[in-house]
C-alpha cells in the first residue's frame, strides 16, 4: 500500500494518472493511497484488481470494499458496487503507475541503470554502484542482497520489489541526496509489468542464454527471451543507453534493433570494452580492461569468466557516465567479495570450498568451469533444483554439472510443494554413464558428505542457494544457511576422507 501526507487534501485525479480508462459511478477518483493486496487494504484505499500467478484480484473486490476501499480499479466491469469503478485495459501498469505518481515519479529525477539478464545481475548492479560511489556520486541501490536507500540497507525478500516499495525507495534515494540508482530486474518482474514506469538511464543486458522457463506471470503468455528486453528498452529514456554482452547470440541480434545508443562488452566477439585474462587462482584473479588506446590491470579475488563479465558491463555503465577507467577499476577492485556468489569459505580446510546461488544450468555451469581451471584434485559439487519451477531444465542441470564435476550429490534446494524425490528424478534424466550420482535429500547431510569427501587439492562447491538463509518446505521457511552449515561442519573437524565411504544414499 502506498500513503502520502504531503498530496492535496484530494489527492491525485486517477483520469489524468491513466487516462483512456473508463470511469463508472463518478465524474472523477481522488486517491492518496493505493493497493492490490486485499489484505492490506484501510479505509479511504483505492483497491487495484490484479490477474496474478493464483488468484484474481477482480474476485476480492467486495472484500476489498467491505474493508473501506473508496473505489476500484479493475480491467472488467464488477456488477452491483457500492464505488466508483474505473476500468482499464492492464492492472498491472495502472498499479505500478499510480504507485510512481504517489511518490512524485522519482525515476524522473534520477540516473536510473537497470541490469537485466540470465546471469550475473546481483554482481553487476553491485560493481556499478561501487564504480558510482568511486566517482564521489551517491547511489542507492535495490537488488537480490538487499534494498538501499543510500544510507539504510535492509535485506531483500525478492531482487526487484513489488511497484509500491519500488516507488518508494527511488523517491527516498532521491530524497536523501542521491544522484544515481542501480537496480536488479528480475525476469519475471519486467514480464509481470512490475518494472512499469521506472524511467532507465542505462539498460544493462547482461546476457539471454539460460532463461528463465518460468517468467511468464499472471495471464502472460509471451516468450521471456523475446519480451524482456523490448520491454526494458520501452522504459528507456529517448536518450538513454543500452549496454550489451556482445559474446551473446541474442544480445548480437538485439543490437541491430535498437534504436538507442549501445556500448558492448565481450571477451571473444569484437566489443567496445574487452579483456585479457593474466593469471587465475582459487583466491583470486587478474585481468586486462581494454578500452580504446586504454588498458588497465583488474585483480579481483572473485574468480571465473562469468564474473570478468560481470566487470566488464559494470566498467561499461561507469563509461556511459564518463567515469575515468582508473576510477572504474577501483570500484570493482573495492567489491572482494559477494555473499553467496562463489563465496569462498575457509576454515582452514586444505581442499578450496565455495558457495553459489546459480540453479540454473548456465549459471553452474560457469562456476563449475571457472572452479575446474583451479583445481588440481577433484571437483565435487552439491546441488538441487528449486520446486515449482524450471523443470524443463532440470535435466539440462544435471548434464551441465556432470559434464563438469568428479563427483555429483544431488539434495533439496527449495522444494517448496513439490515431491523432492520428483525433482531428483528429473535432475537424473540428464545424466548418464559413466557418471554415478549420490542422492541425499537432507541438505545438511549431503554437505556433510561432501566435505568428508573431499581430499587436500579438492574443490568443493554447494550450488543453488547462495546467500538465503531460509529453506522453503511445504509453504513454510526454515531456518538454513549452506555457510553455516558447511563453516560448522568443517569447526567440528567432520571433514577428511576417512567419513566419506559411509554416507551415501540412494
């Protein structure tokens, strides 16, 4: 819900807001708050019906009523109401576009970069804003880590909020003095219209391999691949800028489409901004930038291809806003870490261990291969497939680690309603002989046979998860953190192979 105090005591005329709707019951609507949620929904409210994943806001709007709302909005006419009713042809962008004129449209006053794509957004949007603060500019930031206002961080429930909180923060960021905004567009948000009316600068496409299978939302039945970026391209400015992954097949053919300025960035095709890998270990990495006559070092203790990248778009957004490339390789250099993003855990172990988010086969793979180049002993990796989704690509999942790793222990991720034992199952489709998978459900304990496992020169990873620290079972979230789990495992001295012939499961 959104409330302001600081409107007219009228508010906001909801016909001038979105015009081309049809108005029932009243000459005009006056709102100063809105909701979709029925549940949230206070007297004086203005109640958007909304078409979601499960369930239809359209069949809430006596509840909603009931509870004081003072008029809807809707995309079909609701018989029989005691308010005013205006009907519009998509709820989605009605909601998102009222929530931005509540908050003053703040996306209009600042240097919006939005970072979209299959792999690497929360890293990006990360190097950004260090690349922006770098510069002496204060720069607010919303993405899978958490949301920051420029001064207060919180933590995320999901990497792109909803329209309201959206709003709001953008407006505090503004408020607070900041200049910038990098922010985290999640698939199934821009397909879900949740990103509607956020006004980009910059339109950062990471890459397209790898989409998500499950981004279509609500009543959307178009392909991710195609319509996320024309839709983020949509919200750029008349000046904006596209920045572009030019070793990425569909990101090369988006090219020759836009209509804006475009920036690429690649390590094989020729690009704008390329790179030179130096030297790569377990701890860290050293590269080329090279842009123009220009070329600088970058020593980063987060390893892989996939991560220079992510640097490299990074560097690519610094350029739009004329930030020097000394500057810009500082900013990167200060991020040495991401929290669950191939996040090394050490305790003294003497094989390499790492956490990572990546579940889908694109982004294990990545990690897998930037960890293989590292690794002298064996490769081992702990992995699952989140419930309720991507299932077309769980099998593709368990073929890219298998074509990767030694050893494959497949566990729970987030099974959330579905049977673990079916996304197992599916996981086992893509992987066939000579490989000879172990399946332990219980997460803690397919960590714990991972690092009994593991032997001096050994590398394991515990992918798919990353940073969260809950596992979602059933409907209900507990308590679980992969790093707690393996950094207790290996302080209790239960690691070594003298435990890991006992522990395998079927």
């Amino acid at each position: 819900m959104q409330k302001h105090g600081l409107l007219k005591v009228h508010g906001l005329p909801l016909t001038e807001i979105l015009p081309g709707g049809r108005l029932f019951g009243a000459d005009e609507i006056w709102f100063t708050s809105c909701t979709s949620d029925v549940h949230q929904c206070h007297e004086g409210d203005l109640y958007v019906a909304i078409l979601g994943e499960s369930d239809d806001g359209h069949l809430k709007v006596n509840e909603a009523i009931e509870q004081g709302a003072s008029a809807i909005v809707t995309e079909r006419l609701i018989p029989a109401q005691s308010v005013p009713q205006y009907i519009v042809a998509d709820t989605r962008i009605a909601y998102a576009n009222m929530c931005h004129a509540l908050s003053g449209f703040p996306s209009r006053r600042l240097n919006v970069v939005g970072v979209a794509g299959s792999e690497g957004k929360t890293t990006t949007t990360c190097l950004i804003q260090s690349i922006i603060r770098s510069a002496g500019l204060q720069s607010g930031i919303l993405n899978g880590l958490g949301y920051c206002d420029g001064a207060k961080t919180v933590p995320s429930e999901a990497a792109t909020p909803g329209p309201a909180v959206f709003a709001d923060y953008l407006a505090r960021m503004r408020a607070g003095g900041c200049s910038h905004a990098v922010v985290e567009l999640e698939d199934r948000a821009i397909v879900g219209k949740r990103t509607a009316d956020v006004e980009l600068d910059v339109a950062c496409i990471t890459a397209c391999r790898g989409a998500d299978s499950s981004a279509s939302e609500g009543n959307e039945s178009e392909n991710g691949i195609d319509v996320i970026p024309s839709r983020i391209f949509e919200q750029l400015r008349p000046e904006g800028l596209v920045v572009i992954n030019a070793d990425d097949p569909t990101c090369r053919m988006l090219e020759d489409e836009l209509h804006h300025p475009v920036l690429t960035f690649g390590l094989e095709q020729p690009a704008v901004l390329t790179a030179t890998l130096l030297e790569r270990v377990a701890s860290e990495q050293t590269f080329l930038i090279h842009w123009g006559n220009e070329t600088i070092p970058v020593r980063t203790h987060m390893i892989g291809d996939h991560h220079i990248y992510d640097c490299l778009a990074a560097a690519a957004v610094g350029l739009a806003y004329g930030i020097e490339l000394e500057t810009i390789v500082r900013g990167i250099e200060r991020v040495d870490r991401m929290p669950g993003h191939l996040e090394r855990i050490e305790c003294g172990q003497p094989f390499s261990l790492f956490v990572d988010g990546g579940h889908t086969p694109a982004a294990v793979g990545s990690a897998l291969q930037a960890l293989r180049e590292t690794t002298r002993g064996k490769l081992i990796c702990v992995f699952g497939a989140p419930g309720e989704r991507d299932r077309d690509l769980r099998s593709q999942l368990g073929a890219a680690v298998a074509e990767w790793a030694d050893q494959l222990i497949i566990t729970d991720g987030n099974p959330a309603r579905e049977d673990s034992m079916q996304i197992a199952g599916d996981i086992l489709q893509g992987i066939s002989d000579p490989c000879d998978p172990r399946v332990e459900l219980d997460r803690a304990s397919a960590i714990e046979i991972a690092l009994a496992t593991a032997e001096a020169g050994d590398c394991v990873l515990i992918s798919g998860r990353g940073h969260q620290s809950w596992q979602l079972v059933g409907t209900r979230r507990f308590p679980f953190d992969d790093r707690d789990v393996a950094r207790r495992c290996l302080q209790s001295g239960r690691w070594g192979p003298s435990l890991g012939g006992e522990k395998r499961a079927a």
